[in-house]
C-alpha cells in the first residue's frame, strides 16, 4: 500500500512540472489539475486492475488518451497539442518515476 500512494506522489510531483512548463501556464494554474486528472486515471485504472485482466501496456495508452482529453477540455486546446503534453507527462513519470520509486524502495 505505501509503494502504491508513494508511486501516485511520484507521479503527481514528476508530471506536474512538465505540465507547468510545456503548457506556459507556470505551477499555480496547473496543481490542482494535475492532482484531480491524476487521482482520477489511478482511481480508475487500480480499479480496472483489480477487476479485469488488463494489460497495462492497453490502460495506459487509454489513460494517455483520456489525460489528452481532460487537457483540451478544460483549458480548450487543440487535440495535438493536449495529446504531446499528455504524451510528456507520462514519459516522464515512466523513465524516471520508475527508476526512482526503486530506489526509494527497494525490494517491496
């Protein structure tokens, strides 16, 4: 459980900047966002995980697809734009969320 809420925090502290700086916007506008739009994709994708057999490589391009959603709704870009952004953020938390939640805790 400890790995899985520090993994979300990663996730949220990794992809937050990138948010920030790719969409001009700088920390303020973008927090709250990234927090909610993140909470929700985990929310949803542990529970799909708990119920059905997934494969993870699937729930995250959907989760890509529906962050890039969130993005040109709430802030009215244009798909392309939302969807490189929602690309970076994931990336992100991938090559280097990863790397890192294994160093913080190793062997759990």
């Amino acid at each position: 459980m400890i790995r899985l809420a520090l993994a979300f925090v990663l996730t949220v502290l990794l992809e937050w900047p990138v948010l920030a700086w790719l969409s001009g916007m700088g920390f303020r506008p973008t927090g709250l966002l990234c927090l909610c739009m993140n909470g929700a994709t985990w929310g949803t994708a542990m529970g799909v995980l708990a119920w059905w057999s997934v494969p993870v490589p699937a729930l995250e391009a959907v989760i890509i697809l529906a962050e890039a959603g969130i993005l040109a709704w709430f802030w009215r870009w244009r798909p392309p734009r939302a969807l490189g952004i929602s690309l970076a953020m994931n990336f992100t938390s991938w090559l280097l969320g990863t790397p890192l939640l294994f160093f913080l805790m190793p062997g759990s």
